[in-house]
C-alpha cells in the first residue's frame, strides 16, 4: 500500500533523512474508513515549514496513541506518524 502522494513525498525525505519505519502503510479504518496509516520511529527530520495545504501537522503526545508528532492529509484521510510520547512536552 502507497500513502498519498503528499504524504508519499514527505516519507521519501524522511527515510533518505535517516528515519525508519516503525509501521509500514497499511489500512487502519481510522481515522476514516479508507485511511491509511504509517508510523516513523523517530520524530520528523524534514522541514515542514512549507507543506502542502492539504497536510496538516500536529502533536499527540498521548501514550494511548503512541505518536508524538502527525502529519494529516485531509484530502485523501492518510495519517503519517512519528516519534514516541515525550512526557512533558507539548
């Protein structure tokens, strides 16, 4: 499974940047049933200063879920993840 190509790019750059996949793309039926999901194992590396309007970034910082930082496309309902809670932090 190929996340969108917004997110697509955004992995491309990460994993070249030295991340790793701790999950590879695969349907989660969440946050929408057509979604989906795949997590970094370490925070975002690139710049997201300049991201496409569709992908919007933020931070759950919720052991629960298990991500510290995520970049949403809310066009397609893909979810990119990264790094672990840090207790503390925002």
């Amino acid at each position: 499974m190929t996340l969108c190509a917004e997110l697509a790019a955004v992995l491309a750059r990460e994993l070249s940047s030295g991340n790793r996949l701790g999950q590879a793309p695969h349907r989660a039926g969440w946050p929408q049933p057509d979604s989906l999901f795949a997590a970094l194992r370490d925070d975002f590396k690139s710049d997201l200063a300049h991201l496409p309007a569709c992908l919007q970034h933020g931070y759950c910082n919720d052991p629960h879920y298990g991500w510290y930082e995520e970049l949403y496309c809310r066009d397609h309902h893909h979810l990119l993840v990264a790094g672990v809670p840090k207790p503390g932090r925002r």
